[in-house]
C-alpha cells in the first residue's frame, strides 16, 4: 500500500474514527521511538563495557557535539 493509498483509506473513516486513528498512530510512533532509544542504549552500554568507547567528561560530549554541528552546516 502506498502512501496515498492509506491516505485515501484513511480519508474514508469518519471524524471519530480519524480521531481515533491519529491517537493510535501518534501512540505506536512514541512507543517505537522509546523502543529505538532502548535498542540504541543497550547498545552503547555493550560498547561502553567492551571497551570500545570511553567515559567523558560532559564539556568534552558537549564540545564533540558542537563541532558536529557546525561541520553539518
């Protein structure tokens, strides 16, 4: 189904019923966002614990972060 497809479905439904879909939807992104940030800390920790990466003062993640954001821009 494409994009317009499950617009066009969604457009079908009444008011209540689109109400209801956007709670719904609005739901699942947050739990899948909560998800994706558990899988991504898990990971970091493994890294932390193998090694792989090393504890930092907050001045030093906060410099590293600024600088990445200046380099994308």
């Amino acid at each position: 189904m494409t994009l317009d497809q499950a617009i066009d479905a969604a457009m079908q439904l009444t008011l209540d019923q689109r109400a209801m879909l956007l709670d719904i939807l609005q739901s699942r992104q947050i739990e899948a966002r909560r998800n994706e940030m558990a899988m991504d800390a898990e990971e970091s920790l493994a890294e932390f614990r193998a090694g792989k990466l090393r504890a930092r003062g907050v001045e030093d993640a906060l410099d590293e972060l600024h600088q990445a954001a200046m380099d994308e821009e």
